[in-house]
C-alpha cells in the first residue's frame, strides 16, 4: 500500500486532485463541479518531501485521486 508521496513517485503514479463526489457543498445547497487538476509529482516530492502523508480532506473540500502507473 502507498502512503507517502515518494512512494507514489516510485510507483509512477499521477495524482490529481477533484471535487469532493463531483460537487461543491455550500451548506444550502450542492453544485455540480467538474473541477480536476492534475498534479506534478515532481514539485510535490521537492516541495513535502518523500515522507509526506497525504490526509483526508473535511467535506467540500478538494480530494486527492491518484492513477496508477505501470509498475502498480
């Protein structure tokens, strides 16, 4: 199991991050959210470090996703 950004990077994985279940909660009511941005393994391992942990984001949040790469 991958729990730490380098670990990530090793595996060739891509993560991005999303809208939570495809929508935006603004308490009153949901919108749809088709908002998806891919991001680049490399800044993220420079910037956290490869020990890095990933948490689960509160609701309305954006959420991490990740793409497994061919050594998956």
């Amino acid at each position: 199991m991958v729990e730490t950004i380098g670990e990530a990077f090793n595996a060739d994985w891509q993560l991005f991050a999303r809208c939570v279940d495809g929508r935006v909660d603004l308490g009153h009511a949901a919108l749809k959210c088709e908002w998806r941005y891919d991001l680049d393994m490399m800044t993220l391992v420079a910037t956290r470090g490869r020990d890095f942990r990933w948490q689960a984001s509160p609701a309305g949040c954006a959420v991490l996703d990740a793409a497994t790469g061919a050594s998956a």
